[in-house]
C-alpha cells in the first residue's frame, strides 16, 4: 500500500512545463505517493505528482496546459513553495534546444545541466534589454553534479539504467524519435511539419560516436532561457557568442533561480533553429529525468535535514 505523507515531509521539488516531461518525471519514481487533501484555505491552484526518490521525498509540479514560458513557471514554483515549505531544493527538468559548437558536440537525446562558467551562475536570461544576474544552483545541487561527473569519469553512472526504464513505454524509445539531423546554420526550413523537403546536402557532417550504442553525453554549463522560441541557428549562434558560450535555449529556467534555487536539466529535443519538430521530445524528456534521478540517488536523505529549507534560503539570500 502506498505512503500517505504530510506536507511537511516532502523536500525536493520538480518542476516541469510539458505533459511528456511529467510523464517522465512519474516513472523515475521508486514509488508514488497518494495526492494529498486540498486545504480549502490554500490559494495553490497546483496539481502534484507525489513520490519517492532514493529516500527522497518529491513533489512534482507541472505547468498549466498551454502556460510555458519565465512567468508562468514562477508562479507555479511560488505555490509550491507556500504549500510544502519542508522543501530544500528544487530540479527544473524538461527538454531544451541544443546549441551544437566544436567545444561541444551535442546531439539529440544528449542532457544539458545548468552549472557555474564563466561570467554566470548557470543561468542567463538573454530577453530583458540586458542579461539578467541570476543565482547560482544551490551548493548541495552542485556537490551533488561534481560526485555524478566523477562517477561517470569512473564508469559507474546509472544514467544508461534510467534511461532504460523509460524505453519499455513505446512512446519514449529512441528508435520512435528517428534520425538525428543537424542542418547547416544558414540553411532555413523549407516548409511543413517535417524536413522531407529540406535538402539532404545542407546536413552537417558529423562523426560517429565512439560508443557503438551512441550513448547519452551530458554538458555542464550555461543555459540561455528567454520567453520565445528559439527558432534561428543564425540568432542562436550570435547569442551564444555573445554571452561566453551557451550549451541549450529554454523557456523558464530564468523564472526560477531568484525564488526557488534549482538546478535546470535539460534534454536535448532540437538545435533551436527552424527545424525543430517535436519527434524527439519524448526521448530528451527521459534522458533529462534520468539524469535528475541520478543526482537525487546521489545525495544521502539523511542529511537532507541539516539543509536549510528554500524558505530559509531566500531569507538569507535577502538579508
């Protein structure tokens, strides 16, 4: 029979901005936890998934259907945080539009996790006339990245084993999600909802992988987030010049990192230009949750008491 936990139990928070994303989120659970009884007296208009994750206690939040973006994400992370304040630290995962360079050969279904580099905390938001300061993920998060990194350097990561959890349902196999197709940067979409009409010589020449199985390599850097779509290889180019090196484009990482301290796990669906499509959706979504349920297996429950809560955080982070 499954727990039925208080509210003040729960100390990770998950948020996600897509359906598929949420579905992902759900299956990395060792267990899943009944909804909690709503309290007539809350404003929280949020809908939870609740569960467990390597003795972690998680809440998932999904934004409103049809609701993406930087705003919305806020106040959906500002509900959370009001309904279950025993929370330590939020994850930001979903999928993400990938910026391929000869520093980092991204591909489709590769991750992207938001880490300090350069002049920024892992985060940029590049819509506001000017780059917005924002926070870095919270240390523990980071302690946590370093250990995964240094487990996958060793041979041990169990991104690979998540991941493979998420292949027995059909929608999230890789093999459902078709090839993957890096167009040049100034070769434009030619119509329709599909690239069978673009030209096959405008497709970049990539090498093939080491790994025979083309394995999930994951990138640690900055994550550019706006409110738009990033739909130009030519723009995406510029800005990630601009701003010291940009490894993905999302939509709401920056509406986070001030009032719910976070890390941001991106998979890759797209190259942020005018092919993007939606076929690889499903596939980023599971690697991104795969790698969140890595971080979480790494950090011990037990100390996640002597962690101040998010609450306590932003108070001291203001004071």
């Amino acid at each position: 029979m499954a727990r039925h936990l208080r509210r003040d139990q729960y100390t990770v928070g998950w948020v996600c901005a897509l359906p598929v994303e949420l579905a992902a989120a759900q299956e990395m659970l060792d267990e899943e936890h009944p909804d909690l009884e709503r309290d007539p007296a809350d404003n929280d208009e949020n809908l939870y998934a609740l569960g467990s994750i390597g003795g972690h206690n998680v809440a998932i939040v999904c934004l409103p259907a049809g609701r993406i973006g930087n705003n919305p994400a806020a106040a959906v992370s500002t509900q959370m945080r009001a309904t279950f304040k025993a929370i330590r630290f939020g994850l930001m995962v979903g999928i993400g539009g990938g910026v391929p360079s000869a520093e980092a050969d991204i591909r489709l279904g590769d991750v992207v996790v938001s880490q300090p580099h350069k002049a920024h905390g892992g985060v940029v938001q590049y819509d506001v006339g000017k780059t917005g300061l924002l926070n870095s993920p919270p240390q523990v998060l980071l302690s946590a990245v370093a250990k995964v990194r240094a487990n996958e350097l060793r041979g041990r990561s169990q991104l690979s084993t998540h991941v493979s959890k998420l292949e027995r349902i059909a929608k999230f196999q890789r093999v459902k999600a078709g090839p993957d197709v890096l167009f040049e940067a100034a070769y434009d979409h030619v119509g329709g909802n599909t690239c069978d009409q673009c030209s096959v010589d405008r497709h970049e020449v990539r090498q093939l992988r080491e790994s025979e199985d083309e394995e999930v390599a994951v990138y640690y850097g900055t994550i550019a987030s706006g409110n738009q779509v990033m739909r130009s290889a030519a723009e995406r180019d510029r800005l990630s010049a601009e701003l010291g090196g940009v490894l993905c484009f999302e939509m709401e990482a920056a509406g986070l990192m001030n009032s719910f301290p976070c890390l941001v796990i991106r998979g890759i669906s797209d190259y942020a230009d005018s092919h993007k499509n939606k076929r690889w959706q499903p596939y980023a979504a599971a690697t991104a949750a795969a790698y969140a349920k890595e971080v979480l297996s790494i950090i011990p429950a037990a100390d996640m008491a002597k962690t101040h809560t998010v609450e306590e955080a932003i108070r001291k982070t203001v004071g």
